[in-house]
C-alpha cells in the first residue's frame, strides 16, 4: 500500500523546507563566525602574555640578579 498525501500544500511545504535550510546554514555561519572570534582573541591573549616576558624592563631584572 502506496501513501498519498490529500489536501497537502506541497508548493507551501516545499517552500518552508528550503526556508529551514536557509536558516540552518545562516546560523551555522554566525555560528562558526562566533567560534573563530572566539579562539582568535583567545590566541591574541596568548601572544600577548607571552610578550609581556620579553620586555625591557624584565630582562633588565634577570641580567641585575644574576649579576649579584
């Protein structure tokens, strides 16, 4: 036994599937746009901290210790 659909929209039907995956490949994009901002300022922080071990005044410190 074959089903068919009676008194069923199917231009209407279709319409909103296709909506539906417009919006689910939109959020996906805002979502992966989210995830890289996200894991770039985490990297950027990173560096940043890093570099904070390389200044002048930090280095000056060590060589003045290890001098006495």
């Amino acid at each position: 036994m074959i089903y068919k659909a009676e008194n069923i929209d199917t231009d209407k039907f279709l319409k909103e599937i296709q909506e539906l995956q417009r919006s689910s490949i939109s959020n996906e994009l805002k979502k992966k746009g989210e995830i890289q901002k996200y894991y770039e300022g985490y990297r950027d922080a990173l560096n940043l901290i890093e570099n904070m071990f390389f200044c002048s005044n930090y280095e000056k410190k060590v060589e003045e210790s290890n001098a006495k």
